[in-house]
C-alpha cells in the first residue's frame, strides 16, 4: 500500500494510488508465534536426525560405517520426531486456543526434544 491514511475513505480505492482495497476482520494478535516456534523447532530435530540417520546409511554401505544399534537409534528419534511434528501440525487450532504460557511451554520442550536428541546422537557415536 501507498501509505495513504484511509480513515474516513468512501470508497473501495485508494485516492491517492488508485489500488483496489478490501477491508476485512482479523485477529490483531492470531496466536501464531509459539506454533511457528514449536513448528521450526520439531523441523529441525527431524532434519537433524533424518540427515545424520541417511549419513549413517550411506556410510554403512561405503565402508562399514555406524554400528547397527547407532543406526536403529537414529531412526527410533526420526521416527518419534516425525509423529510429534505431524501431531502438531494436525492440532494447530488446538494449540492456538491454549493459554499463553502452555504455549510457549510446549514450542520450548520441541526445541528441548531437538537439542536431546542432538545430545543423544553426540553421545552414541562417542569413542
């Protein structure tokens, strides 16, 4: 938009730039931030140990790579990180309703479930 105070306006077009407007109700606050928080952070820890999970593949048929039970590792926190990222997709609406607090308490613990499971891996392929 041009940056054209359209308090009082009659029309639907700006006067100054001509653009075409169309008013609308919204939320001023949609309560979306925590969800974005929680969204990135779940993301993160299903690349991570995706990425590292395929790595390990790659290098097992390479030259001998991780131990078995490394790899059963890996993809046990792919596949735990996978369904609570498809949880918190699918209840979006749910988490938007919660109180403030719970849902800036639930987007921290998915970045603490991210950074265990960098932990996790750290300490599994230590010598």
């Amino acid at each position: 938009m041009c940056g054209y105070n359209l308090h009082k306006l009659r029309g639907n077009h700006c006067p100054e730039c001509g653009q075409s407007l169309e008013l609308q109700i919204a939320l001023t606050e949609p309560r979306m931030a925590a969800f974005h928080t929680g969204l990135v952070g779940l993301a993160a820890g299903v690349g991570f140990t995706g990425l590292v999970l395929l790595w390990g593949l790659i290098a097992l048929l390479r030259r001998g790579g991780p131990q078995t039970w490394q790899l059963l590792f890996l993809f046990g926190e792919t596949v735990v990180l996978s369904a609570l990222l498809a949880t918190w997709l699918r209840h979006s609406g749910r988490l938007r309703r919660l109180p403030t607090a719970t849902r800036w308490t639930l987007a921290c613990g998915t970045w603490a479930m991210t950074l265990a499971a960098v932990l996790i891996f750290g300490l599994a392929v230590a010598p």
